[in-house]
C-alpha cells in the first residue's frame, strides 16, 4: 500500500468523522418552530389548538383556576400526555387489536359526522319537503267508539247458545227494533270494563283481541264485527263513531319533524361516507375472485 494512498484513506476518515459529529450536534439542536395562529402546542407533529385549552379552562370550576397562567399550564401539560398516551395506543397497535379502542374509534367517527351534519341548520323550504314526503308518519291512528255486547255461555266450553243469543241481538240492531240500550241490557257484564271513548284499533286489539279490532277498520257507524268467542263467551262490538285518520300541521309537529329531519340527514351523511370509503378503499375477500375492490 502507497504512502499516498493512505494519505487518502486517513482524510477521508477524518472528514467522514467531522460530518457524523456534525450531524450529531445538529440532530441535538432544538430548532425554534414558528407556530400558526391558534396552536398550544405540537406534539410529534401533532397540533393542540388553544381554543381546545381554553374551553376546558372556562370549564372548571372557579376554586380550580384561581391562577389562570397556572392552570392553562397544567391543562395544557395535561393534553400533551393525553396526545402522547393517543399516539402510543396507536403506535402499539391497540386499534387493531383492541375491540374497545374500534368502538370508540366507530363512535368518534360517527359522532363527527353527526356533528359536521347539524352544523348547518336545516331550512323552512327543507323542512317543508321533509315533512311532505313523510307526512303519513306524523297521521294520527284510526279511532273507535264502540259498544260491546257480551253473552256469556251458561254450559261453556259449549258456545252454541250464547252464539244464537248473539246473533239476533245483531239482527235486531240491524233492524232498529229495540233501543240500543234495551238490548246491551239484556247482554250480560264483561268480565273487564271496556274503554268507553274514542280509542284506536290497537287500544281495542287490547282489549277484544286483534281480529275483532281488525274488522272495525272495514265498518261503518251502525254496523256490527262478527260474533267471536271470547272468553267462556260470545262477543261482538258495535261502532257508534269513527273518526279517521288526520294529517297535522307542520305548525303543531314542528319540533318533532325538526329532529327527524336532522337524523334524517346525519344518516344519510354516514351512508354516503361509506360508500365513498367503499369506493376508494381495497376490499378483499378470501374467496372472491381476482377482482379485489368491492363497489356497493
């Protein structure tokens, strides 16, 4: 080996040395970073806003933050660990791994979708349309004023005679023969006390059962159900009045239309940010084809 050869090598150790001590003292250096407006702190690159700070400041109680510098620094230290402690679950896989960290995940997600739909109010044109496309939901039920004749089987489980008695109780409704009263006294007393004012099909369902309340929406004021066993008897119902079902005004449901239409909104917001994800994400199934990306 020539004396100028390691002349060569000997400076190229030395300037290979001055660099990587260079570059240590360099990496030592804590450059001064130039924050944007409205940034606390910056945590692995990570931003913690001030307003987030000073909202949970003005949060505290009076007593706590007596010294307001001083508990600033303490929320703020207190949000850096918390930044920190984020960032480690993250690095160390806990989102993969741990169901409980995927469903706060799930629900952070879908709160702020929740939250970003509901920050533009929802207007009276808006509202209008919603409420005219889904005004059966807000139409009140069918109800009923009925009476009930009752004929109560003297050798049940034979029906037969109180079935007879309650046939021409109907025939004699039918032909106005005897007062209304006059002949529910000579039916005999159920069992229950019947609603004795308007009640819809589903309160009657209660009641008589569902077949008889079923054939009330098919009736006219003056008209009778079929005679139906019930109990150790026979029973059927007059309709003395019917009032159908009504479409309120916007006005009286306001509120309520107001709710549904936002949670209207907010789910088809989460819809349609599934079905951006669907689209711009790999999907792949152990059993599919080739074709890996899945499109709803």
């Amino acid at each position: 080996m020539s004396d100028s050869f390691r002349r060569t090598c000997l400076v190229a150790a030395v300037i290979l040395g001055c660099a990587v001590s260079a570059f240590q003292i360099l990496h030592d250096v804590r450059v001064p970073v130039r924050f944007l407006p409205g940034t606390a702190a910056r945590v692995n690159g990570r931003s913690i806003d001030t307003d987030s700070v000073n909202r949970t400041v003005a949060g505290m109680d009076a007593r706590d933050r007596r010294v307001e510098s001083d508990t600033r620094h303490v929320v703020l230290s207190r949000m850096i660990d918390e930044e920190l402690l984020v960032q480690h679950a993250l690095d160390s896989g806990a989102a993969e791994r741990s169901p409980e960290v995927r469903a706060a995940l799930v629900r952070s997600a879908i709160t702020r979708v929740n939250a970003d739909a509901a920050a533009e109010p929802i207007t009276d044109l808006e509202l209008e349309a919603y409420f005219k496309a889904h005004s059966q939901v807000y139409a009140t039920s069918p109800r009923f004023e009925v009476a009930p004749f009752y004929f109560q089987s003297q050798t049940f489980p034979d029906l037969t005679a109180a079935h007879s008695r309650a046939e021409a109780a109907r025939a004699q409704l039918r032909a106005g023969s005897l007062p209304v009263n006059q002949l529910i006294s000579a039916a005999d007393r159920l069992p229950f006390v019947p609603p004795g004012q308007l009640v819809t099909a589903h309160t009657l369902a209660n009641y008589f059962g569902p077949v008889i309340a079923q054939l009330l929406e098919e009736l006219t004021p003056g008209e009778t159900t079929a005679a139906t066993p019930l109990g150790h008897g026979v029973l059927f119902l007059l309709l003395n009045r019917k009032v159908p079902s009504d479409t309120p005004s916007l006005a009286s449901v306001h509120d309520l239309v107001l709710a549904d239409a936002m949670r209207d909104r907010q789910e088809h917001a989460l819809e349609n940010l599934l079905t951006s994800l669907r689209q711009s994400g790999r999907i792949e199934f152990a059993n599919s084809p080739a074709s890996a990306r899945l499109h709803p």
